[in-house]
C-alpha cells in the first residue's frame, strides 16, 4: 500500500510519501533478498523500516523516531516514509535536527500512518521472504567472511592493562555493554552490582550500587552515540527519572550540543567510574544524568 500526503501551504508545505509493506518483517526480508542487511562501518541495515527527512543540503536524509500514535504502533516496522521539506536546512554531515522541527514532522507522518493503520489488519501476512533470495556461492561466503574479520582485525587497539576486551568498541553498543561488564569483573569499575540485562526491554540494566555500605537499585543505560539518549527522553521511550547512570565508549562534544544537550566532568561521582555528567534542556530535567565515558576512564587508567 503506498500513500501521498501535503501538509502545509506557501513555503511551509511537508510531502509525505509512505508505503507499507504485508507483513512486520517484509522489510528485513526485502533487504535480505538483495544482500542489504548490515554495513560493516556501523553494524546498522542498509535498507530498514523508518522515516527518513530529505533536504536539499542532506539530500542522503535524517532518520527520526515515529510519533506514539495509533493505536498499533507496531505497524511502524513495515512501513518506510519519506519526508520532504523545503524549509529546513542542515550542514553537511549533520544526523539530527531540532526536536521542534522533527515533532512536526513525526506528527505528519503519524496523520498517514493512521490511514494504513486502517488497512494494515487486512493484509495477509507475508512474514517470509517476498522475493527469493539468490542462494550464496561458497566464493561469495569466503569473502564476506575475510570481509568480517577483516573488519574485525582492523579495529583500533583497545590497550586497557588487565583488560582481555582488545579492540575499541566503536559504533557497536553490544561491545559498550560487553566491555563495561569485563571492567566490572576486572574491578576497574568497582561496587556495581548487575542483576538482569535486557535486549529488547525498556532499559539495558538493572544493578545494585553498593558503595558506601549502602545498597541502591540503579537503571543503567549503553549507548553507542550518547546524544540519542534526547530522543528517547522526548518520544517516551525513556523516562528521565528512571534512568540513573549513563555509559558509551565516547562522546562527541559537537554532535552533543548540536541537540542541545552539554556534558561537562564530573566533580563529585555519585558512583565509581562516573567521568562526566550530561545535562538536558530544562523542560525536560533540571538535574543532570552522571554519565561513564569509557575511554575518558581509559585515559585516566593509563596515566595513573
């Protein structure tokens, strides 16, 4: 099912063209077919479901979050918009936009998703594969694997003494979670004590925090990229008063304060191995989030 919607008059005008496929999992299915699952720079899909903004400065588009509206949301998964605005501009290279712009636009695309949410329950399912894969050569097997492993070896050394994790987990948030466990066991990062871990859950990590000879339970975050933590904080995915402690490998200052948000060093850590704090736009909280940033840990071990 394919749709078309205008929104706006004048210069202020948003295109919104939507198409949703039969079945949550056309769209990995379809990627499958032509070879288009995960890129090897950043582990993310080549072709998902999602809603991309194009812009005559960035014309490769910028992803943002779907608005929680509709009474099916999970429909979102086979469903790929694309959404065209003159108005907005970006500098080269930037991924995010500013949360007022992109509201609108999640609103726009929610007004045409509700009109597939319509016909979406009558689909037929179409969970396997649209179109039949090309079967893999045994040539073509090899050389993705040299690929990976390639990949692999390539990465930069991590060099943290005592430490068996030995490249940088850069771009892969499984790798952060990884990495923060194996300083837990090392004691680089100490009192921490984890409980359950999640993949598909609302947070990656419930621990007790027992320095002090205290015991608290704390909600722990992975991030990859830590500016992303604003979007899920603005769309509800995440509740800022949920969520006591931050972790990613780095932390890009300019990207941070590209969406408002400013990490500064943490002068009194409310838990071991806290490095910074991240404070947010006001309307969303006055208190900033302690945040461990990995390879500032790192740095701080070496010099020690």
């Amino acid at each position: 099912m394919t749709g078309h919607k205008v929104i706006g008059t004048g210069a202020d005008v948003l295109r919104v063209f939507g198409v949703m496929l039969p079945g949550n999992k056309a769209v990995d299915a379809l990627a499958e077919a032509y070879h288009l699952g995960e890129d090897a720079d950043d582990a993310s899909p080549m072709v998902n479901a999602g809603i991309f903004v194009v812009t005559k400065s960035m014309p490769t588009g910028v992803q943002i979050s779907p608005a929680q509206r509709g009474a099916y949301p999970a429909y979102y998964k086979r469903c790929i918009f694309l959404v065209e605005s003159d108005r907005i501009d970006f500098d080269l290279g930037r991924k995010s936009m500013h949360w007022q712009h992109e509201r609108r636009l999640q609103n726009a695309v929610a007004d045409l998703f509700v009109q597939f949410e319509r016909v979406a329950k009558f689909q037929a399912p179409s969970e396997d594969s649209p179109i039949a894969p090309t079967p893999e050569t045994s040539a073509e097997r090899k050389l993705r694997i040299k690929k990976m492993w390639e990949e692999a070896e390539g990465r930069h050394p991590l060099g943290w003494p005592g430490v068996a994790f030995e490249k940088v987990p850069t771009n892969q948030e499984a790798a952060v979670a990884a990495l923060f466990h194996e300083l837990l066991g090392a004691q680089k990062i100490k009192d921490i004590r984890p409980l359950a871990a999640g993949y598909a859950t609302q947070y990656d990590l419930l621990a007790h925090y027992v320095g002090g000879g205290t015991e608290l339970p704390i909600v722990i975050e992975f991030k990859d990229k830590l500016e992303s933590v604003l979007a899920d904080f603005r769309d509800g995915v995440k509740s800022i008063g949920d969520i006591d402690l931050l972790v990613c490998w780095d932390a890009n200052q300019s990207k941070i304060a590209e969406v408002g948000l400013q990490l500064d060093p943490e002068p009194a850590p409310p838990y071991d191995g806290v490095t910074h704090q991240l404070h947010l736009p006001a309307e969303i909280s006055p208190e900033p989030i302690p945040v461990i940033v990995l390879k500032s840990l790192l740095e701080k071990s070496v010099v020690s």
